[in-house]
C-alpha cells in the first residue's frame, strides 16, 4: 500500500533488558566472601549504571572497598557485577614495662574472620636476673586486664608466650594494647653485716 501525503509513521522503541550476576569477592582476589552460595541474577535495562554501593551486602568482617564504582549494561546476558570487600583489621602493640626482656615482633597487624596473631615470645635478657611478673592487656585506652592462664604458656627455652585469641568484628579498627611486666629478681646480697632473707 501507499501512505497519504502528511502522514507521519512513528515507530517507538523500547530498551532491551538483560540479566547480570552479582558476586561478592575479598579484594584482590575470586574467592568469594559467601562460600558455596551461588550468585544473585538480576535484570536491568540496556545501558542502565549498576552501583556497586546498591548491590553490596553486610559480611561480618569485611567493609565495601568499590562501593564508588558502577557498571553499564551491555547487550548481553552474561555480565558480572562484583563487589569486592576488603577485611577489617584489629591492631595488637606488644610493649615491655621495666628493663630485662624483648619480644618478638612487637607489632601485628590481624583481619577479622582470619588467622589469630601469632604468638608471642618474651625473651629475657638473663632469666637468673629478670622474671616475668604479669602480663596485662588492655582494648584502645579501656581498662587495663590480666592475661588469663589459657593465653600463657613456656617455650622449651623457659620463655613466656602468649597467644591471643582472634578478635571479634566489635573490635574492628582497635588497637590491643599488652604489656609484659618484668622485674628484676632478688638476689641474696649482704648490708652491713645482714644477709638479705632466702627468696
């Protein structure tokens, strides 16, 4: 057939909608954050910007490192959206009070949901003149606590370790504080004619 002068045909188009996937990752990496779990299947429109900061989740221990960025939709069913996180981190600083003693790297640095700091060891300069008289530890600038006896333990060397247990996600961005405090031994030793008693 034929259109009539003046006629106008207008032809109206809509958007294509395609499906995308969305993964959780810890940064750097394709480990997934959520195990076995199999990743969410969405849909949007052509072109439509996906925020990563809309398709992110709470994962305990972890926080959003791309949350800034987006993605386009492209003509495909096959896209990914990943969101990566990266793991928060509990702080420890391992410090001496009195003289006689080191310890082994005195820093660390530990991401909740991973491994326990490793232990520490108190090495004295001469364990027949210095002991180890307590260990304390305290969380930010809280109260200061004793160790308890299940954290303690002695090396084959007769040196004090210490290990902590893994910090919780209430913890994130702390900073634990523990102290050795080391003493100086009595020793027998004579004043003016008095011997100091046994100890």
């Amino acid at each position: 057939g034929t259109l009539n002068d003046g006629l106008v045909l207008s032809l109206y188009y809509t958007r294509n909608s395609y499906s995308y996937k969305v993964y959780h990752y810890k940064q750097g990496t394709n480990v997934s954050l959520l195990g076995d779990t199999p990743p969410v299947i969405k849909t949007a429109k052509y072109q439509s910007k996906i925020k990563i900061s809309d398709e992110a989740v709470d994962i305990d221990g972890y926080t959003l490192f791309n949350g800034s960025d987006s993605v386009e939709i492209t003509a495909n069913n096959d896209q990914a959206v990943i969101c990566y996180y990266t793991g928060l981190e509990v702080y420890y600083q391992y410090q001496i009070r009195g003289e006689g003693g080191t310890i082994d790297a005195p820093t660390d640095i530990v991401v909740i949901g991973g491994e326990p700091p490793e232990p520490k060891t108190l090495k004295l300069w001469d364990n027949e003149a210095f002991i180890l008289y307590a260990w304390y530890y305290a969380i930010d600038n809280g109260e200061e606590l004793s160790v308890p006896s299940e954290w303690l333990s002695v090396d084959s060397e007769g040196n004090a370790v210490i290990k902590l247990p893994a910090p919780e996600v209430k913890d994130a961005g702390k900073t634990y504080y523990v102290f050795a405090e080391v003493l100086p031994t009595v020793r027998r030793f004579k004043v003016e004619g008095f011997a100091s008693p046994e100890n």
